[in-house]
C-alpha cells in the first residue's frame, strides 16, 4: 500500500483525465445515492421544471420570460424592460459577477455542483439514461471493451438516438428564451417551407449540444469553463468546500476483523476507493481540495456509506473548511461566512427593488425650444411643451397632464390627451395657459403632474416664461 501524506505536501503533475500515453482517460463515475444525492436530484428536477416551464407561461397573452436581442424586447416576471431600462441590466451584471466573487469565496464550487446547468444536464438528465441504457460503471466498462457485436450496436444506438433527442428539447427550450414559445412552434412547422433558417440552426446547436454531453461531458466542467479556474483564487483555508479529515482518515489501512484501528496506528480511512469511483471528474478527494472538483457531494455520500458499513463516524468527507480540518473543529458558520452572506442577500436584495420599482411608464416633458410665451384670445398667457411617453406595458394608456402649482388649463395639440399603444412610444405637443396676474417674474417654476388612465405616475418641473 503507498504511503499516506497529508495533503498539500505533495504535488501532482499529471491531469488526471489524461493517461500517460497522453489519450483521454474517459470516466465511468458509479451510480450514487445518499443524503446528499437525494436533495440534489430534488434541486434539479425543480431547476429543470423552471427551465422548461418558463417559456411556456403567458401573462395576458405575453411571455413571462423572453429576451429578444434582435428586436430590443427583454420581459423578465410577466414585465417589459426596454433599452432604458439598460441600468437594470448593467446593475444586474455587477451584481451578478460580486455574487459569483463572494459566494465562491464562502461557498466553493457549490454553484458547480448544485445548480449549474452544465452539471444538472450531465448527472440528473443524460448520465440517468446512460444508466438506464448501459447499466452501472462497471457494465459500461465491460460495453466499452467488447467487440462491436448486436448488443453493444443497440445500445449505443438508443442512447446516442436518447441523448440527440434531449438535446433538442434543450436547444429548442433555450432558443425559446430569446423568440418565444410561439415563433419555436412556427419554426418546426415551416421545417421545410422555405424559411428553413431558423430550423436548420436550432438543429446546428441540437448537434454542438449532443456533443458536449456525449463525448466532452466532464472536460467542460475542468478544461472550459473559466469559473474552475478562479476557484484557486477566490478560495482560502476558510472556504467552505467539499474536503476530506485527514487529521481523523490517517494513516489510511483495510478493515480487518476485530481490529481496533486506534491501536493499530490506523486512521478511519479503509482505502475502498468509493469516493474516486463516484466522482465525475475522477479526481481522489483525499489529496485535498483540487480545481476539478465540483462540489457535488457524491463522494460525501459513498464514504458516508462506507462508514456506516464498518461501523465507523460518518463525516470524514465533508462540508468543511481546511482551517476546520486542520484544527480538528467542528463545522460552524464563522463570523466572516456570515458577513459575506449578509452582503450576498444585499445585493440580491437590491437587484430586486431595481426590477420591482421599475416603472411601467418613461415621460419626459420638455418646453420647446426657440419659442417664447404667446396670448391667446382671452388674455392668458400660454407656453407650448413637446412630450414624449414611452409605455412599457401592454396595453394601451391614456396619458393627460395637470399643472400642481399654478392655476392653469392644459390644452393637448388636437386631443384631450395623449394616447400611447403598448410596447411603443408616442410624442405630442400641450399648451400650458395661465393668466398675467398669476406670474410674478418673466420665468417661473412650474411643476406638472403625469397621470396615466388616470393613475398619477410621477412628477416634472419645468420653465414657464411670460412678459417682463
């Protein structure tokens, strides 16, 4: 048996999916279940009834999530944003990259292995049907070695024919996002009408996506994506990730009968491999915390059950910080995991007061340029303004003014008011008249109310000039 070392007082310098003749080492992770398994599998399955039900809502007949980059339509929750809206967005985003920051500096890759689509796609969707398929790991080793015969033809077949079928449903689902559920529809409808385009590219990304989940599966998770690699960065001894007791698991020895492996110099550690076989990136949990590792906590539940079998303490892998570990303390939440969880639910707290008191309706009001005060007929003095409203519903609304602090008439240009279809913008032009003895200077402050259907919306304050 090789020696037992601490981990962190050696290094590797191989990547462990790459074999010494330098081909690919392909995995073949066991099937798992546990605590752990059991409440990621129930995550996911509502990470993915949210995936597939979002673009099939309708509120009053429009999607509850749609991002139109093409036509500059974004709704978000059943409301419509718009370019101007651009701030929301921009917040977002930063928002976005500080809860990434914070939350890996606390958390680790638990993003990685709960709730990214990458890993939720893989290990709850086509891993599952390569299960049901091909069998455990050890049946699909043997399929993979044997000679191309009826059985490893058929197989193969359903489940490459399997895994190219969810990958439309994905590619379809994703694309619905961004053109609606309704336009998805069409598209498969007109497959081979002439505008066969849009068809023929979610066809294009069905294939890239059958591909990644059926031949580069867990490399993206340790050579693409770039979050794996910050990890090294963003995480400390105080992080809380995905770790093995050493202090309690060496030296590691087999479990022999009637041994008491405190006097045998033994640590609780039996060397049975189940974490390594368990885990999808094929790394040995055991030589500490390495960048493949995706949090998922399939190794927490094989060496779990190992333990519960030889009758030894669960919890030699665990959620734990190197800090806990290495001071032998149990796991607790540090004063700083909480501060930077405060300032992770600030920041989600206030990206979504952005999104809520966004307002539905955008009025800007100004006094039209190189025109001085007329009189009218009956004395009064008038000022002419140019008003543009965009609406962001959509329904129709009718958009009437009211002069606050001055007694004064409203005139719009041709109408009453101003009436603004949904989803557009509309401009107009209103008189503002009121009399000479009202106006105590040539210029004066004057603030108008905004109604919409007669709802006050907001407030704008503006120049009304008259005679010296």
């Amino acid at each position: 048996m090789a020696k037992s070392v601490k981990p962190g007082t050696s290094y590797r310098d191989s990547f462990g999916l790459i074999k010494k003749d330098g081909g690919r080492a392909w995995m073949y992770p066991k099937k798992v279940s546990g605590y752990f398994h059991k409440y990621r599998t129930i995550l996911a399955w509502i990470l993915l009834a949210i995936f597939i039900g979002l673009p099939l809502i309708k509120v009053n007949g429009q999607p509850f999530m749609l991002v139109d980059f093409l036509d500059r339509k974004f709704i978000l929750f059943g409301k419509i944003f718009w370019p101007q809206d651009s701030y929301i967005f921009f917040m977002a985003m930063i928002s976005f990259i500080l809860f990434i920051i914070l939350f890996t500096v606390i958390y680790g890759r638990l993003w990685c292995g709960w709730a990214c689509p990458q890993t939720i796609f893989m290990e709850m969707v086509y891993r599952k049907v390569e299960y049901l398929i091909e069998g455990d790991a050890h049946q699909q080793r043997i399929l993979a070695k044997q000679p191309l015969n009826l059985e490893k033809i058929t197989k193969k077949s359903i489940k490459h024919i399997a895994f190219w079928l969810i990958s439309l449903v994905i590619a379809s689902t994703v694309v619905a996002y961004f053109v609606g559920i309704d336009h998805i529809r069409y598209i498969f409808e007109n497959a081979t009408g002439v505008k066969k385009g849009p068809f023929i590219g979610i066809m294009i990304f069905t294939t890239v996506l059958y591909f990644i989940y059926s031949q580069v599966r867990e490399l993206v998770c340790t050579v693409v994506c770039p979050y794996g690699r910050l990890q090294g960065v963003l995480v400390d001894r105080n992080t809380m990730v995905v770790a093995y007791d050493y202090v309690r698991g060496e030296p590691r020895g087999p479990v022999k009968p009637d041994e008491n492996r405190k006097e045998a110099s033994k640590g609780d550690c039996v060397s049975c491999h189940a974490c390594v076989q368990v885990c999808p990136t094929g790394i040995d949990i055991r030589n500490g915390s390495q960048f493949e590792c995706i949090g998922c906590t399939a190794c927490i539940d094989a060496c779990d059950a190992t333990m519960k079998k030889t009758g030894l303490k669960t919890g030699l892998i665990r959620f734990a910080s190197e800090f806990q570990i290495s001071q032998n303390l149990p796991f607790t939440f540090s004063v700083r995991v909480k501060a930077y969880s405060v300032v992770l639910l600030a920041i989600m707290s206030f990206f979504t007061y952005l999104v809520l008191s966004r307002t539905n309706t955008e009025t800007t009001i100004l006094r039209t340029p190189g025109l001085l005060f007329q009189k009218t007929d009956d004395g009064r003095i008038s000022n002419l303004y140019n008003i543009k409203v965009l609406n962001k519903t959509f329904d129709t609304i009718s958009v009437s003014i009211k002069p606050i602090d001055v007694d004064g008439e409203i005139q719009f240009a041709g109408s009453s008011n101003l009436r603004v279809p949904g989803q557009e913008a509309s401009e107009g032009v209103f008189f503002l008249k009121v009399k000479p003895e009202l106006l105590k200077q040539k210029s004066i402050e004057v603030e108008f109310a905004v109604y919409a259907n007669d709802v006050f919306i907001e407030k704008q304050k503006l120049t009304f000039i008259g005679p010296e």
